[in-house]
C-alpha cells in the first residue's frame, strides 16, 4: 500500500509539473494563410505584417474619433465636473454611431492578440512575471476606496465612472506598439483593453492576456 500510495504521489507530482511548464510556455505564433502569402510576395516578415495591420486598424478608428470631435461640444479646459462629464458622453455617442457595427476583434483580431500575449510573454513568465502581477493587483487595492462596479467588456461600453484604472506597468507598456494620446492600455483583472481616454469608451480588448 505504501509502494502504491507512494507511486502515486510520484505521478501526481510529476502531472502537475507537466502540466505547469505547458502553462508557462509562450503562445505558439498565430499567423494567419494570408499574411504569410503577402509576406512571401513582398518578402516582409509576417509579425512585421501582424503589427502594421494593428497600427492600420488604429489609423482608422482615430479617423472616427477625431471626425466625431468635431460633431460634438467641445471639451474645454474647465473644472466643471458636469461640463466635462457631457462632452466626454456626447463624444463616446458620436463614436458609437460612427461604428454602429463594431464587435471585439475589430482592432485585436486573433493574429493581433496572440501577437500581443507573445510580446507581452516574457515579463509574465516566471519570477519577474509574478512580480508584474503583484504590482497589478497591489495598484487595483491601493486606488479601490469604493467597491468596484462591474466592467461590461463590450465594444463601444462605457467604462465605469469612478472605477480604479490600473497603471499598466511600464515593462509591459515598453514591449506592446505606442499609441496615439487618445488611446491607452489598461489591465483589468486578466484583460487588456483599449480605452479611449476622451470619451472613456472601450475600443477593444484581450480576454486572458495576462496568465
């Protein structure tokens, strides 16, 4: 009995270990048919591609941002809650009738978000990696005073007012593409969305970036 019980914790041991490395190995590249077509005819390299169709993605939905500034009040310098808070919603409005017909993927299609997870892999992996996401749910805790309203992760949402916007830590921000000042990355919980910071909208987002 006891060679038995022995053996299997021996076993047991030796799944889990298994089962712990294939969670800490990075994602496979996902590149779709046709960008590996186009990269061999313009002899370019296929995650190059990956991300230039990101920023392409970006370039288009900055034109529905700023042709939606200019239809809606103007978001002066003032320090009138209720100002602000009207043009920040009459703007996220604007938007949302520019891409009526926007769904999550938009921006980060598959190939974009398994960019993303392997760029962001090796600061997430192993000790330094636990260290990152200490610091995310410490900067949660820290900035939570009043319990946190659930965040709808849909396209075109409304972020909620007064929910903690977690600083996205500066080794992750380093290694994922630059954006413009309208857009910014924050980490909820596991996933990463893009945020308009003007009309405090949910552009798009990653489901379980952060393992």
């Amino acid at each position: 009995m006891r060679v038995a019980s022995l053996c299997g914790i021996v076993g047991l041991a030796c799944t889990l270990g298994v089962q712990s490395s294939y969670a800490q190995q990075p994602p496979k590249p996902q590149i779709s048919e046709a960008t590996r077509e186009k990269a061999a005819e313009t002899n370019a390299n296929a995650d190059a591609l990956v991300l230039q169709d990101f920023h392409k993605r970006i370039d288009g939905y900055l034109a529905i941002h700023k042709a939606a500034k200019k239809e809606s009040l103007p978001l002066k310098e003032t320090a009138n809650p209720a100002e602000i808070k009207a043009a920040q919603q009459t703007l996220a409005a604007v938007i949302r009738a520019g891409r009526a017909d926007a769904k999550a993927g938009d921006i980060f299609t598959p190939e974009i978000r398994n960019k993303f997870r392997r760029l962001m892999y090796p600061e997430l992996a192993g000790r330094e990696g636990r260290e990152t996401k200490e610091k995310l749910k410490e900067d949660v805790h820290e900035r939570d005073e009043a319990p946190a309203k659930p965040v709808r992760m849909t396209v075109n949402a409304t972020y909620p007012e007064g929910n903690p916007l977690p600083t996205t830590p500066t080794n992750l921000l380093v290694r994922l593409p630059t954006l413009p000042k309208e857009l910014e990355y924050r980490i909820i919980d596991k996933t990463l969305i893009l945020r308009d910071v003007e009309a405090n909208t949910i552009v798009d987002f990653i489901p379980n970036a952060i393992q």
